[in-house]
C-alpha cells in the first residue's frame, strides 16, 4: 500500500489557507449567474380591490382615518387593509372590497370585466393611475358614501421589475411584451406593459379573468417569449 503523508495532505487542503473573501466572492458569483439564468416570472392574481384617496377615506370613515395593514403585499410598501367597503353600481353591488394601502392621489377601483356584468358598469383596461372618461362607481363605507364620476378600471396585464432582470433582458419602462403560460390551458398573453423601478420585486399581475381563463394561480410563473417595438 502507497504511504500516505497526512501532514502534506492536511496542509494542502485545510480551510486556514484559503482566503475567506474569495470564497465569498466565489459563492456571490454562482448565486449572481443562477438568478441571471432564471428567466421565470411570478404571478400575482389580483381579485378587485380599490385603492382610496385621502379625501375618500376621510368621508367613508371618518375625518384622519388611517388604514389597519392586514398582511404585506409582494411588491414593497403595499398591502391589503383591514378595511373593506360596498362598491355599489346602477345594476347590483360587491360587498366587502378590500381597500389596499397606503392611500394614494386618485381613488382607483379594479375590476375583472366579468365584475361589471354584475355592478352594470364597463370598466375599460387601463394602466394604472389612467381614471380620466373610465367608468363611474358609489363607494359606501362605515362613515358615509361616494359617488365617483370616473375610477372604476380593468387594469392593464402589467410585470413589475427590478432594473437588473430589464437590464439582462434588452426591455425598458414602458414596453409592452409577450408572455407565455405553460399547461393544459397554455395562453400567451400578448400587450403586457412592464414597468421598470428599483423599488419593485419581480411579479406579474392579471386579473381573475385572465387567471381562470389560463389556469394560473398566484406563486405560478410564466416567460417572456418575445418583445414587443
């Protein structure tokens, strides 16, 4: 049997002589390629919920109300609120809309399309923030009643992402992609608008109606197959 030098074998490969900056610069740039190969896109599934204005907010429950956080949302600084209201249109009513949080400049109520059948409103699909000729909605909550002229939207298929995924993928704020949704019920959904900041996590939103139609769920994910001029 070949004899073995334990001490020369010891000292070759004990971990006093590597250096540990380098194994954390090694272990940074396998996680840096792994995340850069990843080209999948998570869901988020947004059933209707209405974002309200301060001004809003003071009538449907009271002067200097503030929003109770019920659980964070994905994308940072948003979440649902405790709160909810009665969104009432001239046909029927939704009980219960959650309101999501933090308050912003413009009450906006998103709606599936499905959802105005019932309320006998139509929502156009719009980008966010997007209210002025869309269709009009009362608000009613604990404290008093709105009635809004204009708010009431399908929000436009939308991806949030961080600069880094747009970066390695050749997209900008404001492009429109493709996406595909893998299964039994595979859909490509053409027209999603991406918006870039450094304040978004990586997610996708799409209303009840694409979802179902589709077969996708939140926590599913899907890729962009091609962009858009």
């Amino acid at each position: 049997m070949q004899h073995v030098d334990e001490d020369h074998l010891e000292g070759s490969f004990t971990m006093n002589n590597i250096d540990p900056a380098l194994i954390k610069k090694i272990v940074e740039e396998i996680y840096k390629r792994l995340e850069s190969c990843n080209d999948e896109i998570p869901v988020g599934v947004s059933n209707r919920h209405i974002h309200i204005s301060r001004e809003d907010l003071d009538v449907l429950f009271g002067k200097g109300y503030e929003l109770t956080k019920l659980n964070d949302l994905k994308q940072p600084g948003q979440y649902s609120a405790k709160e909810t209201v009665k969104i009432i249109g001239p046909k029927g009513e939704f009980d219960k809309v959650r309101i999501l949080g933090p308050v912003r400049n413009q009450t906006q109520l998103e709606l599936a399309l499905t959802d105005g059948f019932k309320l006998g409103v139509t929502p156009e699909i719009r980008e966010s923030g997007k209210l002025d000729g869309s269709a009009g909605i009362i608000i009613e909550g604990p404290k008093g009643r709105v009635k809004k002229d204009y708010g009431a939207i399908a929000a436009l298929r939308h991806i949030h992402m961080p600069p880094s995924f747009a970066e390695e993928h050749g997209i900008k704020d404001k492009d429109f992609v493709d996406v595909v949704c893998e299964g039994i019920r595979k859909t490509i959904f053409s027209n999603v608008l991406v918006r870039v900041s450094d304040q978004f996590v990586l997610e996708m939103h799409v209303d009840t109606d694409e979802a179902n139609a589709s077969g996708l769920k939140t926590g599913d994910t899907v890729k962009i197959i091609k962009s858009k001029e």
